[in-house]
C-alpha cells in the first residue's frame, strides 16, 4: 500500500463561525479599544461581524484595532507584533463618533478589508506607480481594492469617496 508524505497532504484550515461577542473579543482589547466611548464604532464592528464572511475572518492576520478613549490625549501602550510583518493594527479616530453610522460602519470595515488583502505587510506598504499616485490616494489599486471587498460584504461607498475619483 502507497502512502502519501503527511507533507503532501494539503491542510484544510476549519473556518470558524464567528458570533459578534466572539468577533470583538479576537479583534479588541480594552486596552486599544474603549467601546464604552465609541458606541458608533462598537456598532460597525458589530455590524462588520454580521457581513464579513466567516472564510475571510478566519484568514485574516492578527489584527490590533486602535479606538482609543477620544477624551484621552494620547496613550503609551505595547504592541506586541510578528517580526514578518504579518501582524495589523488599526487605528480608528475619535472623530469617528462625529460622522454617521453609516460613514462608520463603512470606514471600519474598509480597514478591516486592507488587512484581509495583506495591505499592512512590508511588500505591498507605498507599492504604487508615480502615475497612481498623482491621481490621488482613493485612486491607488490599494484603496479601489479595498472598496471592491467592502462592497462585496454589502456595504455602500460613500459618495465622498466615489466623488474623487
């Protein structure tokens, strides 16, 4: 009987389903992530637990979401990251809480779509042509790409962003 190297055998990766509960609890930290104060920003990572695809989830590198207390002037936090670079960090402004769910809920999933596209990793950081970057960042292939995969979860571009393009 013939059998295959354990190398050949291609691993299957299970996808997890994820829960909201479970999708904030791998995704944020008290630390990073003061919800209590960012109820627009907890709302669109609810909503982005809801849409995203279990199968892009499971894939994604690890990810810091950066929402910090807008009250605060700033933070000296650790970050503990992969030396390959395989590691995200996300950093979500206070002045989120200013705009509409909407405009929340796309921006917060838009970040969450670099990280599935590996945007964050060292060879695909400031990797555009001279003529795309002339034309704008919403034009670079990075952020048109972005846009695409927010739009596939069931998400609106803003108009602001379709506009300037």
């Amino acid at each position: 009987m013939t059998r295959a190297n354990d190398a050949t055998i291609p691993k299957i990766k299970a996808v997890v389903t994820m829960t909201p509960d479970a999708f904030l609890d791998t995704f944020t930290d008290s630390t990073y992530c003061d919800l209590q104060v960012r109820p627009k920003t907890a709302k669109a990572l609810i909503k982005l637990s809801e849409r995203i695809p279990d199968s892009v989830v499971n894939d994604l590198p690890r990810i810091v979401v950066f929402a910090p207390n807008p009250h605060d002037y700033g933070l000296c936090i650790p970050l503990a990251g992969a030396p390959n670079g395989a590691d995200a960090f996300i950093y979500l402004a206070p002045l989120l809480e200013r705009l509409s769910q909407t405009e929340v809920d796309f921006t917060v999933a838009h970040e969450f779509a670099h990280a599935a596209l590996r945007h964050h990793e060292p060879e695909s950081l400031m990797t555009f042509s001279i003529d795309e970057a002339k034309k704008g960042y919403l034009n670079w292939n990075s952020e048109v790409a972005a846009d695409e995969l927010v739009a596939s979860w069931g998400y609106e571009i803003p108009k602001r962003r379709k506009s300037k393009r």
